[in-house]
C-alpha cells in the first residue's frame, strides 16, 4: 500500500530553520518537504500541489504577510501557517485575516508543536 504524500513547502529567511525544520519534517515519510529562502522565488513556485506553506513573516526581500496576501490570491484554498520571532497582536489577526490557518512563535516550544500544527491542519 502506498503512503500519501503530503508537499509542504517553508518560506524563511533564516537558514537554520529551513535546516531544521526540513531535517526535522523529512524525517515523516508522509511529507516532501521544499524550502525557500526567498519569499519572492517561493511565490513563483508554489502552486496548488502544496498541502500546506510555513512562511516567516519577517524577511527582506518581501514582509510574509504581503506575501501571504499574494499567495492567497492565487489559491485561496492555502493552508498556510505562518511563523515568527517578532509577534504582535496586529500581526496575528492580520495573518488570520490574509488567511493563515496558524500562527507559530519562534524559537518553537517544541518542534513537536510544529508537527503538530501541520497535521492539524492537513486533518491527519
């Protein structure tokens, strides 16, 4: 029998944590896990063949939250978690309004946390 898998596809502009978490997410033999540490190249390349995003909302290139908006405009249907070290009440509600299903505090409590909150949100 044959396992489904799931792409899930992680925007940040840190490389340790698209390391880390790619390490760590891989590790399920459920998941195809692509990295992106360019929120501009990810927009170009994600399509509807993703099951869930992990974007950073800060980064230089482009703020995650516009890009969350873009990315939603395209496919609606996104499941998105969105991360990040810097959280303030606006910006949470302001993710869950462009449409994030989560949003995760970094450094994570736990990388079982994020694991998580991606089963969560991919109902498994």
């Amino acid at each position: 029998m044959e396992i489904k898998k799931y792409k899930i596809a992680i925007v940040d502009d840190e490389n340790e944590i698209l390391s880390m978490l790619q390490k760590l997410l891989s590790r399920n033999e459920k998941y195809t896990v692509t990295t992106y540490s360019n929120p501009i190249t990810a927009l170009s390349n994600i399509d509807k063949s993703y099951d869930v995003v992990l974007m950073d909302i800060m980064m230089p290139q482009m703020n995650g939250l516009d890009a969350l908006e873009k990315l939603m405009e395209n496919n609606p249907d996104q499941k998105v978690i969105m991360m990040t070290a810097y959280s303030t009440l606006d910006k949470v509600l302001q993710s869950h309004k462009n449409g994030a299903m989560y949003y995760l505090m970094k450094p994570f409590d736990s990388l079982q946390l994020v694991e998580k909150k991606i089963s969560e949100v991919l109902s498994l």
